[in-house]
C-alpha cells in the first residue's frame, strides 16, 4: 500500500491496525509504503487523517508485489 496524508494518517483493514503515522506534512503521494495483505474478495477499509490546520488530503494506490498497480483514489499517475 502506496499513501500520502495530510497531516497524519491510521489505517484500518479489516478492523486490525496496519500503519499509523503523527506528522504535519503536505500531501506527498506514496510518502508511506505499508505491506499488507488483502484477502480475496472484499475487505474493509478504513483511514483517519489526523488534520492538524489547512486542508486535509488522502491519496492511496495498492501495487502487487511485482509493482502492477491494481487501485488508486483519487486517480494519480502510476510512478
């Protein structure tokens, strides 16, 4: 998992905790790289932007192992 936050960030996938991160920053995609494993089919989801003044901004991509990007939200440039 490929993620960049403004400010701090915690990820949730299904329901167990998988990064958290207590930063002022601007938003910077794939700042983070989290290695995780989905399991097939649905999964659930969730992330908390710790907002720390101005605006608040999430971007997140998940690659395969071999770098195929398999999602992006919102829709960024695969690197």
């Amino acid at each position: 998992m490929l993620l960049g936050s403004d400010d701090g960030v915690q990820v949730w996938i299904n329901g167990s905790l998988v990064h958290e991160r207590d930063v002022q920053r601007a938003l910077v995609p794939d700042d983070d790289r989290v290695t995780v494993r989905l399991r097939a089919g649905a999964n659930s989801l969730l992330f908390k932007v710790h907002n720390q003044g101005g605006p608040a901004a999430l971007a997140v991509r998940f690659r395969d192992p071999d770098g195929t990007l398999r999602s992006s939200s919102p829709a960024l440039d695969a690197k």
